[in-house]
C-alpha cells in the first residue's frame, strides 16, 4: 500500500493490513482510559487534578502517559499557564471533537447493555 508520506496525498487506509498506520490510532482510541479522557473533555477544558477524580481508578501515571499519547496524535491540546503553581488545561482538538462522537455512542451502548452481559 502506498503511504501518504511517499506521496503527498491520501489513500485508502486498511485496519486490517498489518502496515496500516489507522492500526495506532485504533488501538489508541481503543484503551479505556483514552476514552473515558475523551469523553470527560467533551464538555471542556479541565485540568489533571479534574481529570483524575473524574476518571475514578485510574493512576496518575497511566493518566499522564495517555494524555500524552492523547497529544502526540493531534487528539487533545495541553496549554500551561504561567502562574504559581503552574496552571495546565486539556482539551480537546478538532480531531479529538470528531473522535469523541463515536466513543460516546460506544459508552452510552456499554451503560444501556452491560446487564445483559456476563460481565456485569
């Protein structure tokens, strides 16, 4: 499969094909804490301290590293105000808007089901 790097424009991506460069993204939006973090963005702007009490039971190591996965994807922005003690928001990008559609249909789906689930 030729990529867009080699030559400047878009092609068909294919999940399924091992090389596929979507296989990253996917397993990104695929992780329960990105798409909780996702989800708890929709709505604005928070700050790490926010983030972790809203995510109940993730770690603030885990949390940390995927924001900055989160980040180095275009999936959210991270802005430091300077003040004392430093000031950083999350939010999300456009990208991380247009993501956020499905995985929130995703969540509403696992919250309407998860009784009919032997998980549950």
């Amino acid at each position: 499969m030729t990529s867009v790097r080699e030559t400047g424009r878009h092609t068909r991506h294919d999940v399924y094909e091992a090389q596929c460069p979507c296989r990253a993204m996917l397993d990104l939006l695929a992780s329960k804490w990105s798409a909780l973090a996702i989800g708890a963005l929709e709505d604005g702007p928070l700050r790490f301290g926010e983030l972790l009490r809203r995510l109940d039971g993730v770690s603030p190591k885990v949390l940390t590293r995927t924001l900055r996965r989160l980040e180095e994807c275009g999936i959210l922005r991270r802005v430091v105000y300077p003040s004392v003690p430093l000031h950083v928001e999350y939010s999300l990008t456009e990208l991380g808007e247009s993501a956020a559609v499905p995985l929130a249909a995703v969540r509403s789906w696992v919250e309407r089901n998860i009784d009919r689930s032997p998980l549950a």
